[in-house]
C-alpha cells in the first residue's frame, strides 16, 4: 500500500515546489504614504538688472617717436660680464646696441672697471651709456674700426632724438 500513496505524494509535492510554496507565503501589506499637496510657488517676476555701461578707456594716442622712446627706455642700463663675453660682444646684443661698433661707448663709460678694454672679468658690471650725441657715436664707431660715414645701422638701439636727427623712422 505504500506504493500506492508515492506517486500521488510526489505529484503534489512537484507541485508545491513549482507554485512556489504558495501556501506558506505571508502577504505583503502595501503601505501607501500620501504625500502633502505640492506647495504652490508663485513666481515673481525679477525685472532684470540694467547692465552696466563699459567703461570706456581713452589711451591717449602716442605718436611713433614716444612710442620708441618707452621701448627704448625698458632696455638695460647695466651689464654683468659673463665669462667668455668682450665688449664687442655686449655692444653687438639686440637689448644693448645691437651693433658691435658701439663698444667703446661702453668702454670709456667704464674707464674705472676697465684697465684694458680686451680684458674683461666675469662678474663685473658695467653701465650701459642710453644718451649721447651723434658726433660722440660716430667718434666711438671711427675708433672701433667702422667703415666711413661711421653712422650706426638703422636698428641699432640710439636714443629717439638720435634717430630723429638721422632722419630715420621709428
């Protein structure tokens, strides 16, 4: 007899299994939680603010000349001799004269840090003349050996009243 009750029981308990213990599941209880009314926002209406009105920036305009002079007055007045460097040398750099000609200007600038003019120290600092007149240039040009009229190149760095008297632009 026993055998007889085994299909039957393992039939509902394939079926137990497969409706998924339905009988032994609790219910869930549903909760539902109201939430207040959404609060009404009344919008009130921001005129926007006026802008500002940019300030205008007058740069007072400056003529070619001043504009060389600020340039020109930017550029160093002093040196300090690295080693390997001679005065032809410092003369010949763009923020100094940019013409290697101009040398003795800083020489004889210079007379009592400079025993000899072909020799030079590191470490030693030396004034860099930005005024002088045309005769005293083209004398420092004639004595370092420039070809005649002894007249600078026209982009060498000379005080603007220099550049004006030579007629040349800025």
């Amino acid at each position: 007899m026993r055998k007889k009750w085994l299909p039957l029981v393992l039939v509902v308990g394939i079926f137990l299994v497969l409706s998924g213990c339905a009988i032994f599941k609790k219910k869930k209880e549903v909760v539902k939680v109201q939430q207040p009314p959404p609060k009404k926002v009344e919008k009130v209406e921001q005129k926007p603010k006026p802008k500002p009105k940019p300030k205008v920036v007058t740069r007072p305009t400056l003529t070619p000349m001043q504009e060389y002079e600020i340039r020109y007055s930017k550029l160093p007045t002093s040196h300090t001799v690295v080693k390997g460097e001679c005065l032809w040398w410092i003369a010949e750099y763009k923020n100094v004269y940019n013409d290697p000609f101009m040398w003795p200007l800083i020489y004889k600038a210079n007379r009592d840090k400079i025993k000899n003019p072909n020799l030079i120290y590191p470490g030693q600092v030396f004034e860099i003349p930005r005024d002088f007149s045309l005769d005293y240039l083209k004398e420092c040009r004639r004595s370092a050996g420039a070809p005649r009229p002894y007249l600078p190149p026209e982009d060498a760095n000379l005080p603007a009243k220099l550049r004006a008297e030579l007629g040349w632009g800025f």
